[in-house]
C-alpha cells in the first residue's frame, strides 16, 4: 500500500485539526512522520450536516460529501476511517468499520460504557486493522520526557478540572451525546497518567459526585485514590466548577492547565500543557534533571492544536508500516474504564477492582 486512503466522519471543530495534517500541510508534524503525512488522501467525507461534509471536501480534497456513513464504511476504495462525532457514536461507528475492514482512528473518549469497550477489543481483535485512540499526550515532548527520565515513579498524581462550569445545553455535557467533562476532558489526563504510570492499575476509591450542575448525571467531581500492581499509588482529580488557572502558570500555549505528576525516591517531574511541557526537580545526587523547563509548546508557537498534528501521521504510519498503534483498543478501555469505576466508587463508597 503506497497511500492511505481516508473516510471521515464527523467533519467539525476536532475534524480540521487532524486534516491539517492530510498531505503535510502542518508546519507543526514532526519530521520522522512527515513523509506518511504525505502519504493520506481523503476520499469520502460524511456528517449529518451535509454542508459541514462538503465544506470539507472543498478545503481538504475527496470524492464525495454525504450524510450517510454508512457510504463511508462500505467505500472499497477507503482503507482507513477517521472518526470525530459526538461520543454516543464512536463504538457504533468503530465496530462497523471494524466489520467492514477499514483501520480505525478514533477520537476519545474511545467508548462510554464497559460493554462497548469489551465489543471494541474483541472486534479489534477478530478484524486484524489497526485501532489507534486519538490520545494526544502521548505524542507530547515533556510526557515523553518525564517517561524516560522516571519510568517507574511510585506515585503519580493526576490533575484534570477546568476553571468554568461546562454549559448544560453542550453535547458534550449530554450524558447520552457525551458523558461529561470527565470522560470527555478527564480521559485525556486518566490516559496520560496510566502512560507515565508505567504498570497497570488495580484498585480505585473515589469520592464526588455532582456538585456544579441541575442535573443528577453526569457525575461532575471526582476525587480518587489509585493503586497499582506493582506497588505504586497516586491520585486523580477531575471535574468543572474551578481550579485550572490556580494550578499552573497561565497563559499555557495549548491552554491545557491539567498534569501529571510522578515521583520517585528523590526524582520527580510533572508535565503540563497536556504534556507539552515538563519541570523536574531532583533532591537525589545521582540525578541532574534534563532541564527545569520545557517550553516546548512555546517553540511550536502559537498553535494550540499541538501535539494533534503528528495523531494522523503516526495512524498512517502505522498502516503503512505494519505496526502498533501508540495508543490502542485496550488504552481506550483502561481509561473509560478507570473513569466508571471512579463513578461507581462515588455512588457505593466502595474501593472497586479495575
Ligand atoms: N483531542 C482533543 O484535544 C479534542 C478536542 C476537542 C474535541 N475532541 C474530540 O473530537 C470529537 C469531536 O469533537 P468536536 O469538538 O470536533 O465536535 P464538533 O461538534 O465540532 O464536531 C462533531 C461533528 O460530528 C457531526 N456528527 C455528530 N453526530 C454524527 C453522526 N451520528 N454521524 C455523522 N456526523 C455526526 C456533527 O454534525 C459535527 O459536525 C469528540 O470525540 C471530542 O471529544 C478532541
């Protein structure tokens, strides 16, 4: 296969940032992953609204702009499908694709509940495609530098809430459309801290509830404590309603004030900005951190899509290249499935396995 041909669903706000990469165009990409961002063409563009699918196909090139995915799923020439719709669809819409033999890139949360997760790896498995979450931490310079410098801390302490109360009528507020600011914000920092974590997670108690909202669901305030298999603890708070600006330095070139922070005998580090930037701080003599401050979204400028330009490219390189994804089915479902037990945790006042 020389070229990845791409379908896409849900061609809004999330949609262009990831087609600014198709062919390139991204001064952001970085260099290892240009020459596969060079190698995506879109060739089918589907949304409910249609002229959202065809303002697209005038800007990021295709063959067709229709409302109906299901064009998209069964296009033979379509190899891979990139899923950016609200969050009720993204396991209908995988495991179709999934079914119909396209690779899939989809954006998080990956699913909402753990029966899909489980549908999801099993499909995975049984299709043999490529299924890569859009976690875009991962793919960011001071997370991977913390990984590296401490790659087996002893606590890891995870902050996800944002300053303003998330408006009642937006989709993603929606428990139906889009589970709330948790799972729809939190899971990007709940996927972070199981990727500097470095070991799989075994219990969860939390505390919270809803607090800020009129409405009983979604659960808006989350307060956990964390144990992991091999021995490590930390901690997780999420929600809306205040603390983002309080918690870091602002103004933040990605606007992200969420971190993780991991600790380990005398060496600890955080990175910020969804893990653009990192500090480290050493109280142990055998180790000089390799910096104190990235700054590294700051040398991407003023691109708040960040670290987003080099999702697309890493999927098509996966493809082309026959190799895992960065982030997978199951980093999907750890963290879906991290954030429901923290929510049954609150309901029952019980420490629940994971
Ligand atoms: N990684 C990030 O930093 C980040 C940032 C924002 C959003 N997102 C994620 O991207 C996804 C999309 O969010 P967005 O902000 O682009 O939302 P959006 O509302 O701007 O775009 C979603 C699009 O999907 C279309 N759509 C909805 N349901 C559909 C269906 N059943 N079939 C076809 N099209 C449908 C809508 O018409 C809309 O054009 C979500 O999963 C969201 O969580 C990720």
């Amino acid at each position: 296969m020389n070229t990845v041909r791409l379908g896409v669903i849900g061609c809004g706000g999330m949609c262009r940032a990831h087609l600014g990469s198709v062919g390139a165009q991204s001064p952001a990409i970085s260099e290892d992953l240009r020459p596969f961002a060079e190698r995506i063409e879109v060739r089918g563009l589907a949304d409910i609204d249609l002229s959202k699918a065809e303002a697209y196909r005038d800007s990021y090139g295709g063959a067709y702009a229709t409302t109906d995915p299901e064009r998209v799923f069964t296009d033979p020439d379509i190899d891979a499908v990139l899923i950016t719709t609200w969050h009720d669809t993204h396991a209908p819409y995988s495991l179709r694709a999934m079914e119909c033999g396209k690779h899939v890139l989809i954006e998080k949360p990956m699913a909402m509940t753990l029966a899909e997760c489980d549908a999801i790896l099993d499909a995975e498995a049984r299709s043999g495609v490529k299924y890569m979450v859009a976690f875009r931490c991962r793919f960011a310079t001071g997370a991977r530098d913390v990984k590296r410098e401490i790659p087996q801390p002893d606590n890891i302490i995870a902050h996800a809430r944002v300053d303003g109360i998330w408006p009642e009528g937006l989709w993603a507020q929606d428990p139906i459309k889009g589970g709330g600011q948790i799972l729809s914000q939190g899971c990007h920092v709940v996927d972070m801290m199981f990727y500097l974590a470095g070991a799989e997670p075994e219990s969860v108690y939390a505390v919270g509830g809803v607090f800020h909202h009129s409405q009983p669901d979604p659960t808006d305030t989350i307060n956990a404590v964390v144990r992991y298999k091999n021995g490590a603890v930390g901690a997780f708070l999420g929600g809306d309603g205040g603390t983002g600006r309080l918690m870091a330095p602002h103004p933040l070139p990605c606007g992200c004030p969420f971190f993780v922070m991991v600790v380990s005998k005398g060496r600890s580090a955080i990175a910020i900005d969804h893990g653009h930037d990192a500090r480290f701080h050493s109280s142990d003599p055998d180790w000089t951190p390799p910096y104190e401050f990235g700054n590294h979204s700051q040398d991407l400028g003023a691109d708040v899509s960040s670290g987003v330009p080099d999702i697309l490219p890493a999927f098509a390189r996966c493809i082309l290249q026959d190799e895992a994804p960065p982030a997978s089915a199951a980093d999907g479902a750890h963290t879906t499935r991290f954030i429901l037990r923290c929510f049954e945790s609150a309901r029952t006042g019980k420490v629940v396995p994971l």
